[in-house]
C-alpha cells in the first residue's frame, strides 16, 4: 500500500538519484524506498520504468553496475569469521552454527541475483545466452551478421531487450577495435615503406 506522503511526479533529477543510488548499493528496491522516504512507491518507480526511455536506459545501466556492489559484497561476507566461534554455556568455544548458516545464505542470494543480472559472467552454463555468432569474428563485415543474429534472437525471445541491448553494445566495442586494429597495420606498412604489398604485386614479366 502507497504512502499519502510518497511523490508520484517523476522528473529526471530524481530518477538520476534512484538510479545512481541502485548502482552502489546492493539492496532491493523496496528497502531502498524505505530507506529513501522522499522516493515514491516501487510500485510507482516500475511504472516510470515503462513511460520513461531516460529512466529506464539509467535503471539498465545502474542494475549493470549493481552487480559490482553484489561481487564485492559476497567477498566481504566470506571473509568475515569474526563471528565463526561462539561461545556455549559450559564456556567452550564451539562453531556459531547460525552464523555461518546466515552468512551462506546472504551469499547464496548475492550470488543468484548477480547471475540473473549478468548470466554470462556469475551465471551456470544453462544461464548464458545462446547467441550464433560466425565462426570469424575478426573482419569487419562479421560486424552485420553479428547484429543481425542478435535482432534475430531478441524477436524469437531467446534473449530479452536489455540483454540485447548489451550485446550490441560489445559488438560496437569490437567494431572499434576491429577498425584500430586495421589502422595500425596500415600504418605499419607505411612505416615500412609498403613492402608487404609490393611482395604480392607481380612486375611487368610476370614475377612476383
């Protein structure tokens, strides 16, 4: 049920707020209105995530980011033994059973919700998108058939908007590098004075 308090006018500087706040803190939504009361309802928030393109680029991103916080946060509750051994009425130190058995349960959920974010780095084999890409993903003109088989696989539903979304944007990414790694072999024949081309052109007789 909705606060009379909570806001329900959306405007950019508040979803920047929400958004940035998400990406750096490894909690849920709703925990994070509680704690944020000058934030509306999450009920009100997923509604701006389908009216608002800005809002819902910044919540993809910040979700993204999130995964981050959730790795780091797993690390450090590992970590954590301070509260391993316990100390039992007949005053020998003993393992803090409930402690530990929390603990794996705080990881366990880091770890499912990181794998539902970000499936092909902290997901099971079964969780990664299946994409078919050429075997030659080198050349430049990879590049079309690349994106095309991710337009393909968003309209057949194998994978969903966002994770296409990240997809081509890594397929861009191999494009530059594709294009800076073919400007530095051209410059390199250049600076070699272009003998690797005149080895491959024949001369008037016939020879190479």
């Amino acid at each position: 049920m909705k606060n009379r308090g909570q806001p329900t006018s959306y405007t950019p500087e508040l979803a920047a707020e929400i958004c940035e706040t998400i990406a750096t803190q490894g909690k849920g939504l709703k925990q994070l209105c509680r704690e944020h009361p000058h934030w509306p309802h999450p009920d009100t928030i997923y509604e701006w995530l389908g009216k608002h393109q800005y809002f819902s680029d910044l919540y993809i991103k910040a979700k993204a980011r999130q995964v981050s916080v959730l790795a780091d946060q797993i690390i450090d509750i590992a970590d954590d033994s301070a509260q391993d051994i316990t100390t039992n009425k007949n005053g020998d130190e003993v393992c803090n059973t409930e402690f530990v058995n929390r603990a794996r349960l705080r990881i366990d959920t880091r770890k499912w919700i990181a794998a539902k974010l970000a499936p092909r780095i902290y997901g099971e084999k079964g969780d990664c998108v299946k994409i078919k890409f050429p075997n030659d993903i080198t050349k430049s003109n990879a590049l079309l058939a690349m994106s095309a088989e991710v337009f393909r696989a968003l309209s057949q539903q194998e994978i969903d908007l966002e994770q296409a979304r990240n997809l081509i944007a890594v397929i861009k990414d191999h494009g530059v590098n594709i294009a800076v790694g073919d400007m530095n072999e051209r410059l390199n024949q250049l600076e070699h004075g272009g003998q690797s081309d005149e080895k491959t052109v024949p001369d008037a007789e016939g020879k190479v």
